[in-house]
C-alpha cells in the first residue's frame, strides 16, 4: 500500500553504477513530480552515498552515460539533495565496506534496517 502523499522509498542494496544510477534517476524523477523519497542504501550500494563514488563497480560508465547526454550520477545526486530526499546509509554495510562515516555525502543518515523499514513505513517500496 502506498501513502496518501505517494511517497516512494528505494532499497539499494546493489554497489553496480548502473542500479545506482538508476536509484538516483527514480529519486530525481519522483522529488521532481512531488513525491517524497527515502534512499536507504546497503551493501556495496552505500558507494553510491560517499562524496567519491568510485566505489561503485563500472563507475566509468558515468562517462558513457554522459556523453550520451543523459544525466550523470553527480547531477543526479546533486538534484536529489536539492529537493529533500532522505538519504540514509547501512551501518552495517559502511563496516563490511570500511567506508567511514566521514566520506559520505553531507547529510547522509547513518542508520540501519529497524529505522528504514519504520521511516518506509506505508510507502511504495523499490529494490535495487
């Protein structure tokens, strides 16, 4: 069941540029039509929350995808901060990376499964 508001809520558990990617397209698309968004990102997919997101497999793709004129991963990072999504990082899964706390992006939730699946509560779900 999904929220009056149609809020949307995206489980990215993937650490593959081209799940991230489209997380992001998801996110932009729906901030950008009204809804709002939780981001929870898990796995290899908190790559995707640090400031350097090389960490994500086939990174070099961005290259591609813009040189095709679609929207790379910072602009759509940088338009989903823009219009409020909540973007929450594993903490589990910052250990298992050894990523710290500190590369992520500025205001990045560190939070772990209890706090996302409470927050997605009544929201539309989708995996990555």
């Amino acid at each position: 069941m999904m929220g009056d508001d149609g809020a949307l809520a995206i489980l990215l558990y993937d650490g593959a540029y081209a799940r991230a990617h489209y997380a992001f397209v998801l996110a932009a698309g729906a901030l950008a039509i009204g809804r709002p968004v939780i981001l929870f990102a898990t796995g290899r997919g908190v790559h995707a929350l640090a400031r350097d997101w090389s960490g994500l497999h086939d990174a070099g793709d961005d290259a591609l995808v813009r040189a095709k004129g679609v929207a790379g991963m910072d602009m759509l990072r940088d338009a989903a901060v823009e219009l409020d999504a909540r973007l929450m990082a594993c903490e589990a899964a910052l250990k298992l990376c050894d990523l710290p706390v500190d590369r992520l992006l500025p205001g990045v939730q560190v939070a772990g499964v209890p706090t996302f699946l409470e927050a997605a509560r009544g929201r539309q779900i989708i995996t990555l």
